[in-house]
C-alpha cells in the first residue's frame, strides 16, 4: 500500500486511533491497490463512476451511485466494498461495516476487505474485532509491514504486549524503514521495563522519522529516568520545538531543570505546563515544592491546596458522584 507520508500513516496506527477523517482517506488508498477483476461491463462502469467521485470527495453521491450499484449487481463484492469506503469517508461507520462484511462474504479472498473492515474497528478503538480482521488480512498478505504494525498496536492495546512485539519485529524485518516501526517497539518494550532496548528503537525512529513528537518524549523520559540530564533535556526541547503545547514535553523539562537545582527554569517551565493544562495535578506538586525550596511559604500552600481539590475532584469523578454538592 502506498503512503503519501507519515502523517497518513500515523493517523492509522496510534494507540489512540479515533474516527477521524484521515482513515477514510487509508480506505481509499486500500481499495485503489487492488481492482478484482468485474464480471459485467456496466458493473465495471459503475465501481470507476462510484470510485471517482469518492476521490473527488463528492461522497454523497458515492453512496448513492454505490447504493443503486448493490442492488443492480448484489454479488458484487467491489462495489459492496466501494460503499463501505464511502460510508467510511461519510462518517457512517455501523453502514460501512455491514458493507465490508458483506464484500468479504461475497470474495472471502480479497484482502483489502478485511484490511479495510480492521480501520473501522480501530477507529472506534474496538482492538479485538480489529484483531481478527488483520489476522485475516495477514494470513492473506503475510508480507505486509503495515498490517502487522496495524495488528501489534491492536495487541498492544488489549496489553498482549508479547504477542506485539512480534509483530513489530515482523514488521521491522520487511521493511526496516516503515515510519513508526521502530517507535511502538520501542513503546511495547518500554512498557516492560526493557528500558535499553526501548531507547535504541526511539533512537532509530529519530533518525527516520524525525518530525514526529511522541519518540522524543518517551526517549527523553528513559534518559532523564538514567540520569543523563543533557540526553533528556535536548530530547525535550526537540520535542517542543516540534509540538510548542505539549504539556508533557514542557513537564519533562522542568524536571531536568530541577534535578540540575534551576529553580528559576523549572518554575517557568512548569508554569507553561499549568497554562497549557491547568489540571496537571504533578506540575502544581512540583512547583509547590520548589516555592518550599525558594521559601515562598504563601504561593507553596497556594499550590499545595490545588493539588489537594484536584485530588478530590477526580476522587468524586471516580465514585461516580462528580455531580452532588454539598447542602
């Protein structure tokens, strides 16, 4: 499958993938790779007018061409997958996977169908649905790198963190320079406490990858955890410079400075933590205990007593209770 870039390609495979409409565009990108053959010449007009306009975006009348399509050809299984791309695009998930299951009913040895049914599973974050579909994909297509990165994020997020692993290193081996590889290894290492491993996997992603936020924040959090303040903070600052509101990023900062005893540096930075994410209950704790260290008795309770009402807040949201006030 062909990738215009990493951003593409990260919008399907973070562990926090939603339903968003850059995964639509993956579905249009699945089903243009591969054209089963059509039986009928007007069967075939009808899936290049329907995948036309799902180009162009027109997906209105995507489904609508598709819809009439279905019922004029219904064992079709292109133009049942056609529909499902569309619904997709349109938002229209519960549609588009009737659509795609009906496809794979119909040609149970198409793999895009199941490749395409697996992105609407993971943009509604239902891992283990996605999992039996990329299984299928891949017992199929078992040389795509892609898919298997596709699966490990799906394990990884029902914490089958081993059998992950394996497939980001089957991944890695056919194609050792897939963006994003090499950082949710290091992510599913990381997780175990292979610290070095983890690191060494963020390292290369750097390297290949070098626009993408989240290596330099988990990298920097392993050098910080070892001690290398020099490591961590450049890893940070690459990370902020990258994504300027990421609070975490900002977090990771104030804590080198810290630890190198810059009071004055790790109060600013955790002050632009706070004015990114007022609720960060750690910034607040840890600018508390500098104001301890500086002597500023009144701004330290000031703190103190905010993390003491956020600890509370989300004890009451945890109890289901958010809502009652006191009489």
């Amino acid at each position: 499958m062909t990738w215009r870039n990493a951003g593409d390609y990260h919008t399907a495979v973070n562990s926090r993938i939603r339903a968003v409409p850059g995964l639509a565009a993956v579905v249009v990108l699945a089903l243009l790779c591969t054209r089963p053959a059509l039986v009928q010449e007007g069967e075939e007009a009808s899936a290049e007018r329907i995948r036309s306009a799902i180009e162009a975006g027109r997906l209105d009348e995507a489904i609508a061409d598709a819809r009439r399509a279905a019922a004029q050809f219904p064992r079709s299984s292109e133009v049942h997958r056609l529909l499902g791309a569309a619904l997709f695009k349109k938002g229209l998930n519960a549609d588009a996977r009737g659509a795609f299951r009906r496809a794979i009913e119909l040609d149970a040895g198409i793999p895009e169908n199941y490749f395409n049914l697996a992105l609407v599973e993971l943009s509604e974050s239902r891992y283990a649905e996605a999992s039996r579909s990329l299984e299928d994909f891949i017992r199929l297509e078992p040389s795509n790198a892609l898919a298997r990165v596709l699966l490990g994020r799906a394990y990884h997020n029902q914490n089958r963190t081993a059998h992950a692993i394996e497939q980001f290193r089957k991944a890695l081996k056919l194609a050792p320079q897939l963006p994003l590889a090499h950082y949710h290894l290091g992510f599913a290492l990381q997780s175990q406490g292979n610290l070095s491993e983890a690191l060494a996997e963020y390292e290369q992603e750097i390297n290949l990858n070098p626009g993408f936020y989240e290596t330099y924040h988990h990298a920097g959090s392993i050098q910080l955890g070892r001690g290398n303040l020099a490591a961590a903070e450049e890893l940070f600052q690459k990370g902020i410079a990258l994504r300027p509101q990421a609070a975490q990023a900002h977090y990771g900062l104030a804590r080198v400075l810290r630890k190198r005893g810059d009071l004055a540096g790790a109060e600013g930075a955790l002050m632009r933590v706070i004015g990114l994410q007022p609720a960060h209950v750690e910034a607040h704790y840890a600018l508390a205990r500098i104001y301890q260290q500086l002597g500023r008795k009144d701004e330290a309770a000031r703190e103190f007593k905010i993390v003491a009402d956020l600890h509370a807040r989300n004890a009451r949201r945890s109890s289901g209770i958010a809502g009652i006030q006191n009489p």
